[in-house]
C-alpha cells in the first residue's frame, strides 16, 4: 500500500452544498467530500482516455482507499443571494427565484492524501495530476503536486461516527459530507453517470462521514466568517 500525497490551487471561490440543505438555503461545505474527491479520480479516468471502462478500473482502486486531508490555515466562507431560474412544475417555462448560496475561499493549497494499494499507485497518482475540478463546475482546480508522502499525524481524516470527544482546551468545527458506501453491492454502476441502471432497493450508494476540524480563532461579520486552523494540520 503506497500513500500518495497531491496539492490542489482553487482557481475561485468554491461551493458545496452541505448534505441535506435545501438549494434554495444552499450553505457550502468547506472542503470536497470523501466521494467527491473519489468520484473525480474516476471522472477524470474516463475523460482522459474515453473509456468508461477504464473508469470502472480505476473506481475499483479508490472506492475504499483511505483518505485523509491538510487544510490550509485560513479559510473564509461568505453567504451571497442569488437570482436564479427554476422550472415550474409540469411547465416548459422558467420563473425567477432567490436563494441563499455559499462560497469559500482558501488562503493556501489543499492538500490531500489517498492510500493506495493493488499496483495502481502510479495510474492513480497520473490521474490525481490531471484533475480539474471536484464536483461542481464552479470549482476548478489546478493540481501543483503529486508525490509519494505519507500524510502527518494531524491530518484530518472523515469519521463514521462522532464520539463527542471536542477536547477540553481546543474548538471544533464539524463538517459533514458523504462517502462512497463501502457495501460490496455498491458498483460503478450505481455512480456511473453514463448508465441507465440505479441504485437496488434498500441500497444506499452515499453514506454520511464527519470531519473535525480543529480552530485556533474566527472572525465573522454579517456574512462571512474567516477560520483559522490550527497550524500543526498543514502536511
């Protein structure tokens, strides 16, 4: 099993939509979830070389591959009102709506570790250099670095469950995201965009995972907040 360790530059403000919020109440995660970090792997797998089975490959290798992650120390988040079109329902035509959206901005790179096993390591790690976006087409990403690199001991990492324990002399902020379900019966079937079959019954393709991230001060105004983390995460 082999760590590889990749540094991503945001080109803008980013957005994620945290798990269950509506999209009209539409507040960003501060940093791509487990799956959507995986499912960019594979994405660009399949765009890179025009073969969804390739990308059927290279899912195999990163569906349950460790994954840990190095924020950079400052990260400011801001809420925008948005003028949007949505459809009506059972309409061809659009109306005019307002919502409430999310973006973050980070002071440094992300860092994100991935472990790797099955002789793909070198495969995976070309693909971790050519990504260009996680998820959304609002966060476009350059990929400075991509070595081998174990990741440090504070790096964070996602969490199936909470165990309440936030420490006695230390803030945290809890972020909540989703994961690939690690379930044999998930397959690249289920994710592949490119398929008409879905998910079985009583199946569940994402699963909820938690990240802690640890704060030394914040400062917020009537809408942004600008974190600090703590110093000792950068890997």
């Amino acid at each position: 099993m082999t760590w590889l360790k990749a540094e991503y530059e945001f080109g803008s403000l980013f957005s994620y939509r945290i798990p269950d919020f509506s999209t009209q109440y539409a507040l960003s995660s501060l940093l791509p979830g487990p799956s959507t970090i995986r499912l960019a792997i594979v994405a660009t797998a399949i765009e890179t070389t025009g073969k969804v089975s390739y990308g059927e490959e290279i899912f195999q290798a990163v569906k349950n591959a460790k994954i840990k992650i190095s924020l950079p120390q400052k990260i400011a988040s801001s809420n925008v009102l948005i003028k949007r079109l949505k459809k009506k329902k059972d309409e061809v035509v659009l109306e005019t709506t307002f919502g409430i959206r999310g973006y973050v901005h980070y002071s440094g790179p992300l860092r994100i570790y991935m472990e790797i096993e099955g002789g793909k390591e070198n495969e995976v790690g070309n693909l971790m250099k050519k990504i260009r976006r996680f998820g959304t087409s609002d966060s476009l990403v350059y990929c400075r670095t991509v070595e081998v690199r174990e990741p440090t001991a504070n790096c964070i990492g996602p969490e199936e469950k909470l165990d309440g324990t936030a420490g006695v002399n230390k803030r945290f902020l809890l972020i909540p995201t989703r994961d690939i379900n690690p379930d044999p019966e998930v397959k690249f079937e289920h994710v592949n965009i490119y398929s008409e079959e879905k998910a079985g019954r009583g199946i569940s393709v994402l699963v909820n995972r938690f990240y802690k991230i640890p704060l030394i001060n914040e400062r917020q105004g009537k809408n942004y907040v600008v974190y600090q983390t703590s110093e000792s995460r950068q890997g």
